[in-house]
C-alpha cells in the first residue's frame, strides 16, 4: 500500500520533470528563428554559418542545376510565403525563374527593396561589369557582370558579413550571435585560403578552359588563366566553327585542361579532348554539386584538389 502510494507520488514527480523538461527548451526557443531562403545552395551555406540556430535556412536552386535555369516549383511559393529573409545573387542570374515567385509569392517583406530583400551582388566584387550600353545580344546571359562571383572566397566573406548584418537587423537580440558567428567563419576561411594558396602555388599562371564562363572570380584569386570558352558566348551552346576555333587554340597554346560544370553535356568538350589531349575536369561551382561538398569551405577543397590531382606531374 505504502509502496504503491510512493510509486504513485515518483510517478508524479517524474511527469512534472518530465513537464518541466519539456517547457524549458519552449522558453529558450522562443529566441528568435529567421525563415532564410536564398536562390542558391551556396548562399544558403553562407547564410547557415551566420545564422546558426537561430536561422532555418533553405536553397531554392539545386547546386548541380544551371543556375541560369532553374525549374520554378510551386512548392517554393509556400517558403517564399513564410520567409523573414530572401538571399540573392543578381546580376539578372534568377532573372528566367526567380521574379515570377518572389511576386506570386505575395510576402511584402521580401520583395525587392523590402527589409527582408537581400542582393548579394551588392556587396561582392563583380568582374566583367560592362562598360558600354547593357544589352543581352545573342543570348548572353552576363548582361551586368559576371554573376558567378560566389567562387571567390573573398566574396564569400563579404557576402557572409552581409547576411550576419541583415539578419541581425531582422533579429536586433540576436545581433551579436551572428557578429560572432561571422567572425568564427571569416578566421576559418582565412585558415583554409592559406592552404589553398599554398596548394594552388605550383600551379600559378596555368591556363585552362572553361565550358561556361563561371570561374573568372575563383581563376583570379588563385592565379589560373582562362583561354577560352566551350562555349561561344554564356548561354550559347557549342558551335562546330566555335568548338573548332578552341581546339586550334588548345593546340597552340599547349592548353591542359577542359574544366566543365556538372551540368553540361560532355559530349562537346570529350571531343574536344580527343582531338588535343587535354584533360576533361569536372568542376563544381556549387556548393551540393557533389555529395560530399556540403558547405562553403568544402567547395574549395574539392575544385583545389581536383585540379591539383589533374595537373600534378604535368608541371
Ligand atoms: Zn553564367
């Protein structure tokens, strides 16, 4: 009886810690969590090393899509709808996908110009910026400067900074979490632009060239050169008197390396490789491009040991 009176009582106990247990984690999550969307998978990293707990952030576009074509899912809407905080690499990179849902998606805190609109290309360096009348003749995709600046690790950082700021002016109390979180990314990024300098050292000067113009930023910051593109102009598919014209110059110039995005057709730069001997390299200029490339830092490591494997011994 006693016993049983006791259990009863332990029991009772049990469930108000059980109860207590279950309403502190309440209070502490009461802090603030931002809804972050961000057109990109490596803008989305970015924004998750700022952003930390106190920030769900999720990526519209895969990282092994074209980002220049990206399927608009509807599903998109709903997480446009929710979002305190939309990220975005301009340049008029999202122009064929992204306006159409940032409108349809009627959330006045993220349209363009609103508090909660953030243009990344605002803040990076951008390359290539015209100089004359901006026009998208034959189909050029790059009509305000190359918009693949992301692949810049210096541009990394000071996109990051840009979104620990805005979401600290989203989230006033949370301000100096994402000030420190920042500064634990930035002295990690420093750390591995070290090592990736000295990885890249041997291999300064080295010209190489691309499918696509998406590397003009990672190209100068780690001392490579780009001869050429597979393609005649960005978003123009591959011509014969085109693909003719790089294989010429491959030949001429003792060119390498072929470096293709994930998302192109290998058929092109394969048969340009036969007729030159260079080296088809399969680069990725998104973070989630590969499996194992999950964060920012990782996308580095991953291109900086794919070429340093295929140009070992060739120097
Ligand atoms: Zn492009």
């Amino acid at each position: 009886m006693r016993t049983q009176h006791f259990s009863r009582r332990l029991c009772f106990v049990m469930m108000l810690v059980a109860v207590l247990g279950l309403i502190q984690p309440v209070g502490k999550a009461s802090a603030k969590t931002l809804n972050v969307m961000t057109s990109t998978e490596d803008l989305a990293a970015l924004a998750r090393e700022v952003g930390g707990q106190h920030a769900q952030v999720e990526a519209i576009a895969r990282g092994y899509q074209d980002p220049h074509y990206v399927e608009a899912k509807p599903s998109f809407l709903l997480k446009l709808q929710k979002a305190d905080l939309l990220v975005v690499v301009g340049l008029e990179l999202e122009i064929g996908w992204l306006p159409p849902l940032i409108t349809q998606s009627r959330n006045a805190r993220i349209q363009p110009g609103a508090s909660g609109y953030l243009d990344s290309s605002t803040v990076a360096e951008i390359l290539e910026k015209p100089s004359g009348p901006v026009t998208r003749a034959m189909g050029d995709v790059h009509p305000l400067g190359n918009p693949h600046y992301w692949l810049d690790p210096e541009n990394g950082r000071r996109i990051a900074k840009a979104i620990a700021d805005k979401l600290g002016q989203l989230d006033p109390e949370d301000a100096a979490y994402f000030s420190q979180r920042y500064q634990d990314f930035d002295r990690r990024l420093q750390e591995a632009d070290k090592r990736w300098q000295q990885d890249m050292a041997p291999l300064k000067g080295t010209e190489v060239i691309t499918y696509h113009n998406s590397w003009p930023s990672f190209v100068e910051h780690f001392g490579l050169r780009v001869g050429g593109y597979v393609e005649p102009k960005p978003g123009i598919p591959p011509t014969p008197s085109h693909t003719l014209e790089v294989i010429n110059q491959i030949k001429k110039d003792q060119i390498k390396l072929i470096l293709v995005e994930p998302y192109f057709d290998l058929k092109t730069p394969n048969a340009i490789a036969q007729q030159t001997g260079a080296k088809v390299l399969v680069m990725m200029p998104s973070v989630g491009g590969a499996p194992e490339v999950k964060d920012y830092l990782q996308l580095f490591d991953y291109d900086i040991r794919l070429l340093k494997t295929a140009l070992s011994g060739q120097k």
